[in-house]
C-alpha cells in the first residue's frame, strides 16, 4: 500500500485508491500515470500514482494507494486515468479501480475494462470513468467473474503457483511447499490403498499396449483424492489466516526520526500559499477563485486577504458538517506551517521590514481566527468516529502461527515420505506401475476436477447472494495513516490542531 508523495501534508480527508491491472498478454505498464476524482463536493487534485520502492500497475498486479484531500469530495462520480505514454511498454489495460472512503466506509466502483493506449483500442491515453451503479455491482455477472478471478489465483492451490495474488499473505514459497506436501500425502494414501486384495472381476475402462486401467484403480484415485482434500484445507487455510506481522513501536520512531523538514525560503513560502488557496479553489462550496502565481512578497498579502475572505465564509456557515471540519482543519494547518515558515525568515528577505511585519501580524490573526473557525465546526459536528474493522475473512491467527503451518507441513511430508517407502520397498514392477498411474489420476483429480469445482462453487455461492466481492481491510492501513500523521506534525504545531485524527 503507497503513501501518495504529492499529497499534501495538510490535507485529512483519506480516499483508498485500489487499481486492477488486467491479465491480459502486455497488460502492464510502464508509463507514469496520473489520478484525478471527480465527486458532487468538489474534486481533488491530479495526483501521480508512483511508488518509489516498488514497480507499480504490472500485468495482473492489485496496486493501492492512500489518496488525502483537503475536504470531503461527496459521492465519487468520476475518476480521470490518464499516463504520459512513456517507457518501453506504456500501453496500460485498465481492468477496474475501486475507491473506498476510509472515513465513511462507503466503497465506490469503476469497471474500465480497456486499454489507455496510443496504438491500441481506440488510441486514447486519457479517459474518464464512471461510477459503476448499485446493480451493476451487485450483478450475478459482475460477482461471478472477480470471484471465480480471484478464486483461480488465490483458492486453487496448484495454479496459484504460477500467478499468485500480488498482496496476499500466503508466499509464493508457502505455496510450493504446500503442493510438495499435498503431492508426498497423495502418494502415501495411494500407495497404503494399493495394499488392499486386487479384484480381478473389475473391469477395464481403458487399455494401451500392456497398461490398463481398471475401475477399481479409478475409484482408488478418486477415493485417494478425496482423502487427501481435508488435508489440503488445513494446511492451506492455516497459512492464508495468518495475520501479518505488525512493525515495532522501536521501527516507528526510527522511521519518525528520519523525518526532516525541508529548508524555508520565500520561494516555498509563496508556493505553499499558493497551493492552499488553490485547493481551496477545488470546492464550489468554498466560492473561491483560484489564484494567479505569487512571484514576489508584495503579492503574498492580497493573497493572505483572500484567505481571510474565506475564513469569514466559513464563520458564516451556521450549519456545520464534515466539509466545513475538514476545510477549516486543513486551513489551520496551512497557515500553522506559514507562520512558523514567516518566523523563521527576517525582514531581509522583504523590500522593507514593515511589509514584513505586515505579513507576519496578518499570518497571526489568521491563524487564531482558523483555530476559532475549526473548534467551532468541530464542536458542532465531530468528524467521524473510524468504526472497528469487520473481521470479513474470518478469524485471524496470530503471525506466530506460521511456524505452527510450517511444523504440520514438514511433519505430514515426512510421515507421508516414510509410508511410502515402507509399502514401496515390498511392491514388485507391475503393482509399483498401478499404483503410479493411480497416482496420476488423484492428482488429475485434484488439479482439473476438485480445485476448479470448490472455486466455481464458491463463487456462485456468493454470486446467488448477491454479495459483491470484499474491500480490503488489514492493518497496513493504519500503518499507512501514521506515516502521514508524521507527515503532518512536521507542517504544524500539533497542539493547534487538537483533533489529529485522520
């Protein structure tokens, strides 16, 4: 999960950006792409969806990021796609992107299904999508196919090898050993089945040359198949409910330690101002204008007297809701981090010391004006209280119980291999051929037959309910969160803020 870069540190209001790459040949890419949401409040700002310490959107891959706001953007309507065609493969099919509301819970769908291309589909690089409706999402069609997706990536443990979910905590490794042991456990209950009398009267389904398969050496596999499917559960469901292991509180602070404010100047101090009355801008409700670019100090002042104008606004909304909390909260911030950037600089960095102090005495009042205007919308409207999360998958194990997992996997493969050997040694050549292709024919069972029907079962079980596939919950996301509160505390004074909630 990626912290967006170009978030502003100001902004509270926290959107979960989730993109599903297509599977399809060439479906990843490597181009630079850019978010924009579009929602009945306002929109956010076009934002770079980029990872630093991981390769993002590749083929078949499940990428999330943590997009912050500074106001809620009502109903998400529309979200904007677009990449700059760059890298040795740019073409990008888009399979769908959900964004989830992390203060509401409220999950909005896009299903995009095409291709961002110059040379493919119909040769756009920008697109616009539309919220997916309710019936849409709750379609049998729709469930069915990102269950039995899902399913075939996640839930049939012998493909899953190949193209394993990119944020499932079952490894890749887990995975292989699994099969290793699954197949060691096959071949012991075959081979302890071919110690049973031989029925000569059982008829042959299908001969080459001298081999033949008879009907009892198909209900052996089948039987051997479905002796081996509890086994198959338990060892697989041990490893998929085991709760990541959450970072040490010692970690946290190194990472807190490494956070550095960067230097002040003029040039930043006018950019940030210019940044907060343009994201203010973003909002009809906030009837305000975006700004041309502030080139020197002389234009800092008529700038903070918009900014004045605004917070007047919101000491006129009787009525509080959300908007106005978090519009006020982000305000709060912003001025907090120009005016410790402002008290940091001297009077030599203006034409005179007056219009320095002129800035710094209007910076002031506007801040204890913003505290004034946020305690007063808090009071009356107390942003929402982050519910505890649902436990949708099922019981969670503590991460420990992994070497529990690996213990019983050993143990059975090492169980399973001495069976084997021990019934092996005394079979002859025609009974050790039998029971090979009995063998065969369970892991045929298992791979083509009892996997595939437990995938489509489930999801037609879900897609009868009508219950659309589930938005990730874990705790990376408050992991995430954090890293921003760092963030924040670095542009503010914290004890200005009070509510540092996100």
């Amino acid at each position: 999960m990626t912290l967006l870069e170009d978030n502003h540190p100001g902004a509270q209001y926290n959107y979960l950006i989730g993109v599903q790459t297509g599977h399809r040949k060439n479906a990843g890419t490597t181009a630079n792409v850019t978010v924009k949401l579009i929602g009945s409040d306002g929109e956010s700002e076009t934002h770079t969806l980029t990872d630093p310490d991981k390769p993002v959107f590749e083929r078949g891959a499940f990428d999330m990021f943590l997009l912050s706001t500074p106001f809620p953007l009502g109903e998400v309507q529309n979200v904007r796609l677009q990449h700059d065609n760059s890298g040795g493969h740019p073409s990008w099919y888009i399979n769908k992107v959900t964004i989830q509301d992390l203060q509401t819970r409220h999950v909005f769908h896009f299903f995009c299904g095409c291709w961002l291309s110059a040379d493919r589909g119909d040769g756009m690089t920008k697109k616009t999508f539309n919220a997916a409706k309710n019936n849409e999402i709750a379609s049998f069609r729709n469930i069915f196919q990102s269950r039995t997706s899902t399913g075939f990536r996640d839930e049939h443990i012998w493909v899953s090898i190949v193209d394993p979910p990119s944020r499932s905590p079952f490894t890749r490794a887990q995975r292989v050993s699994c099969c290793m042991s699954l197949l060691l456990c096959t071949m012991a209950i075959n081979i302890a089945f071919w110690n049973i009398p031989t029925d000569e009267n059982s008829p042959v389904l299908f001969a080459l040359g001298s081999l033949q398969i008879t009907w009892q050496e198909i209900m052996v596999g089948m039987e051997s198949g479905l002796l081996m499917f509890p086994i198959n559960i338990l060892i697989i469901t041990i490893f998929r409910s085991i709760r990541p292991r959450i970072i040490s509180k010692s970690k946290k602070d190194d990472y807190e330690g490494n956070l550095r404010p960067r230097p002040v100047t003029v040039p930043t101090i006018l950019k940030d101002t210019e940044e907060v009355i343009s994201l203010m801008s973003k909002s009809p409700r906030n009837k305000m204008s975006g700004t041309n670019t502030l080139e020197s100090t002389t234009d800092l002042c008529p700038a903070l007297d918009r900014v004045h104008e605004f917070i007047q606004l919101m000491q006129g909304e009787t009525e509080s809701d959300f908007h106005w909390v978090y519009c006020s909260k982000f305000l709060l911030a912003g001025l907090c981090h120009l005016l410790m950037g402002l008290e940091k600089l001297d009077g030599k960095n203006f034409p005179s010391p007056e219009e320095y102090q002129q800035a710094l005495n209007i910076t002031n009042l506007l801040v204890r004006k913003a505290e004034m205007v946020f305690s007063s919308h808090l009071t009356n409207c107390p942003p929402p209280v982050k519910k505890k999360k649902k436990k949708s998958g099922g019981c969670w194990l503590p991460w420990w119980c992994v070497f529990l997992g690996w213990f019983l996997l050993l143990s059975i493969s090492g169980v399973s291999t001495f069976f084997t050997l021990l019934y092996g040694f005394q079979y002859g050549k025609e009974k050790s051929t039998k029971w090979v292709m009995s063998l065969g024919l369970s892991l045929f069972q298992s791979i083509f037959i009892l996997q595939p029907l437990k995938v489509i079962g489930i999801a037609v079980f879900f897609a009868v309910l009508l219950k659309p596939v589930a938005v990730e919950e874990s705790e990376e996301i408050e992991q995430v969160l954090l890293g921003k509160k760092n963030t924040t505390q670095l542009i503010c004074y914290q004890n200005r803020l009070g509510y540092t909630g996100s």
